[in-house]
C-alpha cells in the first residue's frame, strides 16, 4: 500500500509540475526553431541551411520580430504575410498539396487491410500444408505397394 | 483471377504513386509560353492584368490593366537581389524619359518584405509606382522563377519582350523605343 501511495504521490508530483510549466508565460521564440520550421522562398530550402541573400534577407525579418517579443505563431503569420504561404515549411493542406496529407496514411491503411487480409490467409495455407498427408499417384502407390509385399512375402 | 487481386493492386498503386510524383515535378517547371509565343513573332497578352496588386508602402492596390494605353516596363525585383539593384538606376533613368512619351516603369516585388522593399525605394530614389507580389501568383502567370525579370508590355496590354536576367540601358531603348510610336 505504501509502495502504491509513494507511486502515487510521484505521479500527482510529475502532473503537477508538467501543468505549471505549460501554464506559464509563452516562451520567446528563437531563430533556431523558427528556421527550423520554415523556407528560404527564392531557393526552396530550409531556411536553416540556406546561405543565399534572400535567406539572410529572411532571418534578419525574423530577428527583428524575435526582438519585438514576438511568439512563434505570430513571427510565421508575419512571414506568410511577407513572402505568402510558401514560406512555412509545411504546405497549406489544400489543392495537391493536399497529397502530402492524405497520401501517407492511406498507403499505411491500405498496407494495414492488405495484411489483414492476406495474413490469415497464407498462415491457414501454411497450416494445411503442414497437416496435410502427402497423397501419392496411383502408380506410385502401387509401386510402394510391391517393393513392401517383396519385403513382407 | 485471385491470384492476380493483389499484385494488381501492388501496381495500380505504385503507378498511382509515379502519376503523383510526375505531376508534381511536371507543376515545378517554369513557364516558358511567353518566349515561346515571342519566337513566333506573337505578342501574347500579359496575364492576370485584372489581379489587384498592393501598391508599396500604401493600402491602396493596382492593376496592370489600369496602365492599358501605356506601354509598361514591368521589372520583378528584391531588395536583397544584387542585380536588381544594378539595374535600379537604369530603370529611374528610363521612367524619367518614359514618363514624357505616356509610358512607364512599373516595379513588382517578389520575394521580398515590404520594410526591405521600401528602404530599397528609398535609396535607389526610385519615383515609379511599385506593387507587391507577396504569394507570386501574378509574376508567375509570367513565367517568373526568379529576380530580376523585365517584361516590356505594349499599349495594347500584349508583352513585346522579355528578359529573365538583369537589363541594359541598350536593351531598354532597343525594345521600348519601337513600342512608344504604336498606337493601342
């Protein structure tokens, strides 16, 4: 009981402090994350390893916003009013783009009622293979049958 | 016919997945019908001129086709282009003359935000009007990948030249002089 209690206590420990800290203050944003998360427009790449004139164009917006106090979601709304959606790195999930969101999960879904289906199938094939007497030809039934009458007679 | 369910299914999904690819790469490719119709000595009509673009460091907006009757010097550019701002004082040279023969430069910019776009404007004095193309939806019906790009527009709203890389004074008068003696 008392293990269970002291179980318990950690547990209501870890919950609460997990509550603080997402009820407090937004953290500031950083550059790091940000260019993590978004796109260099002129040379589609991740603004994080884009060295072009257009990128460091880009970071220093960024900078000046991170300097104003702004948070993440407020610098990214800014630089889609600048450069237009193709600035974040995830695209707007409509129009082919929509691909990117769909495609993965119903090729997994497809995978998962592909395997569903055939699983049972080839282990019950398996299975009746491996129980199943072998039956031989009549000629080679009737062979079997001489070669032992010889041994027996 | 069993037997075949599942290897057909293997396959009509993996050709469905190239068809994906392919139409995504084919959509990545620039747009070179401008050139192309120029080659055969046609002058297509400059797209999207009804899309209302936000003029510079001001709410209001404009139109390309609101310069119809004019012939259009339409130059794409970015403040952090060094190109672009070679070709800068080229183009405020030529709006001065333009001006005088009802015509114009009219700078688009791409790429860019519009803090950066507007200290450009300032201290490469430029006085001509320029719009914003903050998604690019409009320099792309021309075919746009890239800064700088000039489009020469006629009074009729057609496009008379093109040049996908940085403009020359030389350049400028060989393809605008002609265009100020037509008539829309």
């Amino acid at each position: 009981m008392t293990r269970v209690g002291a179980l318990l206590a950690v547990l209501i420990l870890a919950l609460s402090a997990s509550a603080a800290g997402a009820s407090a203050a937004t953290p500031r944003a950083s550059l790091t994350d940000i260019e993590n998360d978004v796109m260099c427009v002129a040379c589609r790449e991740p603004l994080a390893v884009s060295q072009s004139p257009q990128a460091n164009s880009e970071r220093a917006f960024i900078k000046a916003l991170i300097a104003q106090g702004q948070t993440k979601p407020e610098i990214e709304r800014a630089l889609v009013a600048q450069y237009g959606p193709a600035v974040l790195g995830k695209p707007p999930a409509h129009g082919f783009n929509l691909t990117v969101y769909v495609l993965p999960p119903a090729i997994l879904l497809v995978g998962i009622i592909v395997l569903f289906v055939t699983l049972p199938r080839w282990r019950a094939r398996e299975r009746a293979a491996r129980t199943a007497t072998p039956r031989l030809d009549p000629a080679d039934a009737r062979r079997v049958e001489e070669d032992l009458a010889q041994f027996t007679g | 016919m069993r037997r075949l369910l599942l290897p057909g299914l293997v396959v009509a999904a993996a050709g469905a997945l190239l068809w994906v690819l392919a139409f995504g790469v084919a959509s990545q490719g620039a747009d070179t019908s401008i050139e192309a119709s120029l080659a055969r000595g046609v002058r297509p009509p400059a797209p999207n001129q009804s899309l209302a673009l936000p003029v510079l460091g001001s709410n209001a907006r404009e139109r390309l086709a609101a310069f119809r009757g004019k012939v259009v010097v339409l130059n794409v550019f970015a403040s952090w282009c060094d190109p672009c701002k070679a070709e800068a004082p080229i183009l405020e040279q030529e709006q001065r003359k333009l001006a005088r023969s009802g015509a114009t430069v009219l700078g688009v910019t791409y790429l860019d935000n519009s803090s950066d776009s507007q200290a450009f404007v300032r201290q490469e004095h430029i006085t001509y009007p320029v719009v914003r193309d903050v998604d690019g939806t409009f320099v792309r019906s021309f075919g746009t990948t890239g800064v700088p790009e000039t489009f020469i527009i006629d009074r009729s709203g057609r496009v008379a030249a093109v040049r996908r890389y940085q403009i020359d004074s030389g350049w400028l008068n060989q393809v605008v002089t002609p265009l100020l003696r037509e008539h829309a």
